[in-house]
C-alpha cells in the first residue's frame, strides 16, 4: 500500500515539475516574440514561399515576382513604423492632457513610466525611427 502511495507521490512531483518547466519555457520564449514585428526581408521570403508552394510557381515566376515582393514588404514596414510613431504620439498627448489632473510627483512618476513604456516599445519592435528613450536619472 505504502508503495502505491510513493508511486503516485514521484508521479505528482515529476508531472508538477515539467508543469512549471513548460510554462517558465513558453513565457520566456513567447513573450516578446508574440509582438515582434517581422523584417521586411523575412515578409518577403515567406509570401515568396507561400505563393510558390500553394500556386506551384516556376522558377522563373518567382524570379518575375520576387521584386514585387520585396517592394510589397518594404512597404509594409513603413506602415508598421508609421504606425509606431502615430501610437507614440497618441501617448504623448494623452500624457500631457492627464498632467493637469496630477500632483507634480505623480508627473514625475507619470514620465518616468512613459520612459519605460518608450524603452519597451522601442526594444520590442526594434524600431528604426530614433534612438531609445533616455534613461531616468534616479
């Protein structure tokens, strides 16, 4: 009896322990990858792969269509960082009309999460329209 109950006790803690190890993986691995925005080059080749395999292109199709791809991709990544910008912006002034409602430590504290908000944005989506928010001095 004593053995059934040791069996079913290692078989608890092993199932536990690969419960804890998969979500530690997955929120690691999936976490900022979700919101990642691809390359205009990995874009490209996966339309590319994506036509050839699903309409059967030949070779020289691809060759025909690859250009229009590459031009499609790019102009998708100006899209994405448009809209970065229009989304920092939209930020920026709802920042400031909240400042009038606040103490001036709460505008502190308020900038100082607006800095972070910047410095995630701007690692997330590896953003090519400026540099990183500065840092705070505390």
């Amino acid at each position: 009896m004593l053995a059934k109950k040791t069996v079913a006790l290692y078989l608890s803690a092993v199932f536990i322990a690969g419960l804890l190890a998969g979500l530690a993986v997955g929120f690691s691995f999936g976490h900022w990858k979700t919101f990642a925005w691809p390359r205009s080059k990995d874009v490209a080749t996966h339309m590319c792969d994506r036509l050839r395999s699903k309409l059967g292109l030949t070779p020289e199709q691809v060759k025909s269509i690859e250009p229009l791809l590459s031009e499609a991709a790019a102009e998708l990544q100006a899209i994405q960082a448009s809209t970065a910008e229009r989304v920092t912006e939209v930020f920026r002034k709802l920042n400031e009309r909240q400042k009038k409602f606040l103490t001036s430590e709460q505008q502190a504290l308020l900038d100082e999460m607006e800095r972070e908000r910047q410095q995630i944005f701007h690692d997330t989506f590896k953003l090519k329209t400026g540099p990183p928010p500065p840092q705070s001095v505390r």
